[in-house]
C-alpha cells in the first residue's frame, strides 16, 4: 500500500508493578506461557539467567474491539517479502547545521508537541527538511514521491509543509525518539516503515476476512485507561484453539497487523498516541509452543519493534506462572530497553490482577474477569 494523502515479548523488564508507568516505545511480542500454574502475586519479574524463547505471540492488537470479525475466511494472500532495509544517504543540505532548532510562531500546538523538548524540537526541524528525499526512497517507482503528500495513521504527511499540522509532528517524533533523536536513524526506519507498509499491503489487511470461529474472540479493543488511552487485550488461554490460531502463520501475523491498525486507529495524536495492553495467558500450557507458534512471536515482535515506533505505554503479561518468568526473557535480545521497561508480568492470583491493573485502569473500565466492573468480552 502506498499510502498515498488520500489512504488514511515478551522480556519483561525488571521493572517494579505498576507504580510508575513508563513511558512509550514500540509494541512487543506476545508469548505463549506453559503449564497450569499455582496462584502467584503480580510481581516484576527479577532478570533471571537467559532462556529459550517461549510461544510468546508478539506483540498484541490485532481484531480489534469485542466486536467479532465479519463472515469467515478471506483467501488470506501469501506473505510479502519484507523490503530490504536500507540506509538513506543524508542530504547534502542537512550538512548545514543553521536550519531553525526552535517554532514559529504560527506553528500549530496541540496537548503533546507542548510536551517536546528544546532537543527534540530541534531534531524534528531537521527532520522535517529532509521528507521530500525519504518519500523519495520509500517510493522510488513513483516520480511524484518528492512532493506527494502521504497518510500514515490516519494522518496526512505533507512533505512541503509538515508544520502545519501538529499531528504530524506528534508522529515524527515517535520516530525520532525511537532512535534517541538520531536524525539519520529516524529517517532509515521511516523509510523502511514506509516500504515495508507498501509491501505487507497493510491497507488490504484491515479489509480481510479471518475466520470467526478462530479469531472472533482473540483480539479485543475495550475501554481506557485513567488517561484515555486505549486498552487492547490478546486473550490466548481459555478456549482459544492456538493451533488452529497458528496453523497458518502468515495469516495469524495479518490479523495481528490489522487488530494493531485498529488500535492505532484509537489515538488522536493530539491528547493520546499511545496504548495499553493486556496478554493473558490463563491454562496455556507449555505443549502449546510449536514452531508456528515461535515463528510467529518472532515475526510479530520485528515488525511492531521495526514499524510501530513508541506507541506501547504499558503491557501487562497476566495469568502467567511463576516458574514460567523465565519464558519472557528469551525475546529480551529482539526488545529495546525502553520496551523492556513497559512490560510488567503477573501471576495467575485473581486479587494479583486486579491489583496490578486498577492503578491503570478504573474499575467501570476493567473486565470482571481482571477484578473490575465491566461487562466485556
């Protein structure tokens, strides 16, 4: 998909429960847990000594909201190959270090650029100098790319003046502080992000059909948190046939992307650009971790690291055993370390739960089945 103007895990970190929320960074992989375990307290999960990866699935939005899928199966098309990774030569303009490091004036502000730093206003003026010749290399069958404005989100990208929408800044900072402000690096993986939305054909993705009796309960985008972001929940325990789920492997990662899609569809980039997850691994044994079930985890975690820079706020492993922390720690190569820090594991205790959740959640908002009111999914 091009996009072109008129298109709109896991690794906990040693992080200590929910007290103090981290801030946002890519989404991260989902994992498949093992054995029924013995009530355990929510707790951060201490850094144990490194283990193999489990049948985490990664990162987790896909279906979105506890509304079912429509009518069942769509020929779900084969996997795209992902675009080569490139490296964007710097324009020879971008040598010059004069370019304007603070705003105009007239320079559109909403709730979240107010919050940018001298330091991050002035990486995204040089940035934004440089969308022609990005667009120019993420689309370089199409002459016009230079000058043609592009949707990303949901939000238009106009590479001749991205200023005069504040979203579009709340956007291209997500890339930048995705590489701690290294202009080079933000604009390597917007390109990639580019090419490989066009490849995977992420538009096509959130149209298809994926059979309900495998996904219609999967996937659900439910309520807020205390400050509106929306909260996305995997569910992989209970009744959900996971080899049926990770039969087709392909098809799971395009339900995934789309459910993600859906959940990004949710942020305004004006008050809220981030979200809330919430995996839950209730029963899920270890005998479910096949291979599908790894390539899967694997797939989705680079392309939610890769693609969907700095929108996870918080993810919540729950319902995990104790003796299966270990499992999260395998994927800790693939995670950044400010993913790491959004990840918190809870164990299978009712009262544990509800404990880690409410200081995020509210309890009108919160599913009965995690210690709040709501009667959801």
């Amino acid at each position: 998909m091009s996009e072109t103007a008129s298109a709109a895990a896991p690794t906990p970190a040693t992080e200590p429960t929910p007290t103090s929320p981290a801030a946002g960074s890519p989404d991260t992989p989902e994992f498949q847990p093992a054995a029924t375990p013995a009530p355990t307290t929510a707790t951060t999960v201490p850094e144990p000594t490194a283990a193999p990866e489990a049948s985490l699935q990664v990162e987790s939005t896909v279906t979105a909201s506890a509304t079912p899928h429509p009518e069942p199966t769509s020929t779900v098309p084969g996997p795209a190959p992902e675009p080569e990774q490139v490296s964007v030569p710097a324009p020879t303009e971008m040598a010059n270090d004069s370019i304007t490091t603070s705003i105009t004036a007239d320079e559109p502000q909403n709730t979240l650029t107010k919050k940018f730093t001298e330091a991050e206003w002035k990486s995204l003026s040089k940035f934004r100098t440089q969308l022609p010749d990005i667009f120019a290399n993420a689309y370089p069958d199409n002459p016009k790319a230079r000058e043609q404005p592009i949707a990303l989100w949901g939000i238009t990208i106009d590479p001749a003046q991205p200023q005069k929408d504040a979203r579009v800044s709340v956007i291209l900072m997500k890339f930048l502080r995705a590489r701690n402000l290294s202009v080079s690096e933000a604009r390597d993986m917007l390109v990639n992000t580019l090419r490989w939305r066009e490849s995977f054909g992420v538009a096509a993705a959130l149209k298809e059909e994926f059979p309900p009796d495998i996904f219609e309960n999967l996937g659900h985008i439910y309520g807020r948190d205390n400050e509106g972001r929306p909260v996305t929940y995997n569910v992989y325990g209970g009744n959900q046939d996971l080899k049926s789920v990770f039969g087709d492997v392909q098809r799971f990662i395009r339900w995934r992307v789309a459910l993600m899609e859906k959940s990004v569809a949710e942020l305004d980039f004006v008050e809220v650009d981030q979200m809330l997850q919430i995996h839950d691994y209730e029963g899920v044994s270890l005998t479910s971790r096949d291979a599908n079930s790894k390539a899967a985890a694997a797939e989705a975690t680079n392309i939610f690291q890769s693609h969907y820079p700095e929108l996870l706020y918080k993810k919540f492993f729950v319902n995990i055993p104790t003796l299966l922390n270990w499992i999260f720690w395998a994927f800790k190569p693939l995670l950044s370390a400010n993913t790491l820090a959004k990840m918190t594991v809870v164990g299978t205790s009712h009262h544990a739960i509800k404990k880690a959740l409410l200081p995020y959640i509210e309890e009108k908002e919160l599913p009965k089945r995690y210690g709040g009111d709501a009667e959801a999914f």
